[in-house]
C-alpha cells in the first residue's frame, strides 16, 4: 500500500529515475525582481548544477538532495518534519530551484557549504538563512502523495479522509464536519489540506503512517483554536503505529518533542509539560493530541450520519 522514496548514499539516480512523478497543479514561482548583488569575497554563485548533486544537509537532519540532470530535488525539515519534492531547471547559465513559490539560485562558499539564495522578497516560510554541508551518510523519505489516501485520527478523534484522485478531503469531529480541496504544488513543502485558504502540509512520521499539520509558518500548530492539532494515524489505530513502552514527550531546555516510540515530532517552544507527562500548548492551555490511546475510538457517523465520507464535493 505504502509508496515513498528513501534517498541515502546508494542508488539515489536509480530511484529518482523510477519514481519522481510531478503531483497536483504547479504554481508559477514569483519573477525574479532584484539586480544581481555583489558576492561576499568567500563565495561563489554556482553556474554547474553538476556541483549540487548529491546529499546536503544540516548536521545530520534538515536535508536537501539534488539531481540536476532530472531537474529534481528533495526538501526535509529538523523540526517540523515538513518537506517535499520541487523543480529545478537552468535559467541564465545558472541552476535556478523552486521553493514554496519562490526562486532560488546557489552560493558555495570557500569551506564547502552550500547557500540557496532567494530571488526575492518574502515573508513567509524560506531557506536562504540555511547553510548545508555535503553529507554521504544521511538519508530521508520523500513519501508519494498517494500514500495519504485514507483515513486519519488523532487521540481527540479528530477526523480526516484524504483522497489525492479527487484533490479533496473530509474533515469530522464531535464539535465540526467540512471538506475542502487538497494536493501538492511540487515546491518542496509537500502535500496539503487547503482550509480557506490556508495550507495545512502534512508533516510526515518516520514510516508514513502519521503525521502532523503545519501552517506555511513555523508555528506550533496550524490553527490558533487548536484543531487539527496532535498526530493523525492511519486508520485511527494508534496501538499499530506507535510502541507506546517508549513513547515521551522530551523538553530539553524548553524545546519540546514528542517521541511515540516510532517517529519524533518537534513541538518547538510552544509546548510544556504537564503533570500528567502530556503536553500543552502555553498560551490557551489545550492539550497536544497525542500520548495516550483512547478507550473507544471516535466513529464520526454517530454525530454526522453513515454516510459522512461519501459528502464529496
């Protein structure tokens, strides 16, 4: 059922070639506006793609893999777990790369690491203050879009049906029921839940089998009442998905993480630690869904009918 790609040191050519596939609609990145700046003296603009490829990665997480003879590349983020697959291309006899809607060209400094520079102004999510080094021995997932397709709970029984053929998804819990679209604009974030408006991009688990939702932000949950908050597990059945002999949530120094004995989730500083050993969120108090397995699952045709996944739009 699973379909993803993991790229490491081996047969990273191999598997882009047999598997990269191009999901959703593509947005067009904005138009370069700003003139060429002068270089710091210990950099260099990269005008070879052939430089960039292979493994790049801060310490040994954040991670960014290039493949400029397929126009590939592959995004992941430390601490949200957020990321995806984008173009890149050749424009002015240089490597140009899209991410979240804008371009990117490449610096390389003297002591080998790596800068995407961004072609202009944005104040949203960006990685041009990123600075990555080559690294052979990591690798990641970058997980197909269809491995969504489904049904998602969290520990509150917060619902989500997701299917990537349609664009669409449902969304059920005690307290609301809607639907909205859904896909991936191919720019490195991934694929999202579009909630009037706004993206919420699926923060993938380590084995596809949960993940978080995030704004296009850093924040520490997408909305700001808390739902769509916590992990989502295929199928609700959280007992599957999880060791819970070793799940924790884990606050070095105000940092948190959730560990749920199979994936790590980082709650960032948004978090603390209540005396129950769960997690809340610091400025209302609600809890982060997640760390306990409910007694009786949520079934959302007890409050929205039996035939609650079949309202497509």
């Amino acid at each position: 059922m699973k379909s993803f790609r993991k790229f490491g040191a081996l047969a990273l050519s191999t598997l882009l070639l047999l598997g990269l596939t191009a999901c959703g609609g593509e947005e067009t990145p904005e138009t370069p506006e700003t003139p060429e700046a002068s270089l710091p003296s210990d950099t260099e603009l990269v005008t070879d793609g052939a430089l960039l490829d292979g493994m790049w990665s801060i310490g040994d997480t954040t991670m960014l893999y290039i493949d400029s003879e397929t126009g590939y590349y592959a995004f992941r983020e430390e601490y949200t777990s957020r990321g995806g697959q984008g173009t890149l291309w050749e424009e002015d006899g240089k490597p140009m790369m899209a991410f979240n809607g804008f371009r990117y060209d490449f610096l390389l400094r003297d002591d080998g690491v790596l800068l995407p520079r961004q072609n202009g102004d944005s104040e949203d999510f960006s990685i041009d203050s990123y600075t990555f080094s080559r690294n052979d021995e990591v690798d990641f997932m970058v997980w197909d879009d269809s491995v969504w397709d489904g049904v998602w709970q969290n520990a509150l029984g917060e619902t989500i049906v997701i299917d990537t053929a349609r664009g669409q998804y449902i969304a059920a819990s005690p307290d609301y029921y809607f639907w909205g679209t859904a896909g991936n604009n191919n720019d490195g974030m991934g694929y999202y839940l579009d909630d009037e408006g706004e993206r919420a991009y699926i923060c993938a688990g380590s084995d596809g089998n949960s993940f978080r939702l995030l704004g296009v932000s850093t924040a520490g949950r997408f909305t700001d009442d808390g739902y769509w908050d916590g992990v989502f597990y295929r199928d609700g059945d959280i007992e599957a998905y999880t060791d819970f002999s070793q799940a924790e949530f884990i606050d070095p120094d105000g940092f948190m993480w959730y560990f749920d004995g199979v994936s790590k989730f980082g709650l960032r500083y948004f978090y603390e630690l209540g005396d129950d050993g769960l997690a809340y969120y610091c400025d209302d108090g609600q809890i982060f869904p997640a760390g306990w397995i409910p007694e009786q699952p949520y079934d959302p045709a007890e409050d929205w009918g039996e035939d609650w996944m079949d309202n497509w739009d």
